[in-house]
C-alpha cells in the first residue's frame, strides 16, 4: 500500500524531471567546513597521487572547474604538490597568497619555510619560524620544522636548544617518545654527549632514544 502522501501527491516523471530541472538551475555553492580538516585532506590527497605532476594537474582541474570543498585548501595540495615535483617558484607563487590570507595559519608558515630552504633561503626560513614560535611556542610543526632547517644550515645547537625549549613548554610529549622524530636529535646527542644513551636522560626521561629517527614524511616539508 503506498504512504498517504504518495495518494495525494503523486510522483510523476513529469514532476521528478521538472524538480531535477529546478535544481540545476541554481548556482554551485561550496559548503562550509573546517579549514584545517580540508587541508589535511588535501594533503592526503596530492600524496595519494605518484606523481607529483599528475598531482598538479589534478588541483588545477578542481581549480578550474569550481569543484572543491575548501579553495584555499586545494590551492594548498597544489603546492605541496609542487614541492614533491621540485617546481619550487611555483609552489612558493601559490604558498604566498595563502599566507598572506591566512598569516597565521601553520601549514602555511611551515610550507613557505621549507620553500624559502629548499631554495637556499635557510637565513630567512628560520626568521619566519622564529617569528611564529613567538606567538605559538607549543605547535609541534614550527618546532620540527625549525628543528629541520637549523639543521640544515649545521646550527645543531640551535636545533638542540629549540627543541629542550619545546620538551620544557609542553612536558606531556615526553610520554611520546615517537612523535619526536627529528634528525638533529641524534647528531645533537652525538655532537654533544657523544653517544645515544646519554641523549636518553637528556630529552626524554625513561624512553628509548632509538625512537628517534630521521623525522619521516613532514606533511609540508
């Protein structure tokens, strides 16, 4: 038996077709959603792809077409998808309107300063971090990342004493050995102690010190 509603209002072709014509008549909306979810998701996304050129030519398409959740975030996978192509003055010429818009935003700032270090602007990379740290001293991104590039540069002092600086603000991490996965640890600890074992007592009390590896994938270096 059919519902009530059905009896009364009878679905037609006729009337399915005219809603569906109704419909198409109104302009595409993107729907609004969080910035940072759509810029992991981005992220995920240039990485599912091989090669990093298709990658492009995918978020160029999106782009195009207007078919793409958050565009920031798209424009954000089409740069990082340019760094893993080495077409580095085009991944900083889209990086840049975005951290214009959005000064503030992480990803952005660690991006443009792997950009600026990738193309030798270790100098400037580290003043961009630093600046950001100074308002956001606990974000684990900027403290790798400038971790990274300090050693980079062979200032693994600095990278030393950023990193102690980041275990003494924010102490809970130290329960998680395997989320600090820097490479200036080890040679830290070897430059200055001479071996691994007494890294251990240095940075993370209790934990194994063979946790720490070359730090792996970082999401914008």
């Amino acid at each position: 038996e059919l519902p009530e509603f059905l009896l009364t209002h009878p679905v037609s072709t006729n009337r399915t077709a005219d809603a569906l014509g109704r419909a198409d008549n109104y302009p595409y909306t993107q729907p609004r959603s969080d910035l940072r979810y759509q810029l992991v998701r981005a992220h995920l996304q240039q990485r599912n792809q091989a090669n990093p050129d298709a990658a492009v030519l995918d978020f160029d398409r999106l782009l195009d077409s207007g078919r793409y959740r958050n565009r920031a975030a798209t424009e954000y996978g089409r740069a990082l998808a340019l760094i893993r192509a080495k077409r580095l003055p085009e991944a900083d010429k889209a990086i840049t309107p975005l951290l214009e818009q959005h000064p503030d935003m992480v990803e952005f700032i660690v991006t443009k300063a792997s950009i600026d270090a990738k193309l030798g602007n270790t100098e400037q990379a580290l003043q961009r971090l630093s600046r950001a740290l100074q308002t956001n001293p606990g974000s684990h991104a900027l403290n790798m990342a400038f971790g990274e590039v300090a050693l980079a540069r062979g200032e693994f002092a600095l990278a030393l004493d950023k990193l102690q600086d980041y275990l003494r603000y924010d102490h809970s991490r130290v329960s998680a050995a395997p989320v600090l996965r820097l490479p200036a640890v080890e040679i830290c600890c070897q430059l200055f102690w001479g071996d691994r074992s007494s890294g251990h007592s240095a940075f993370l009390p209790g934990a194994d010190t063979a946790s720490f590896s070359v730090f792996p994938d970082h999401p914008c270096l």
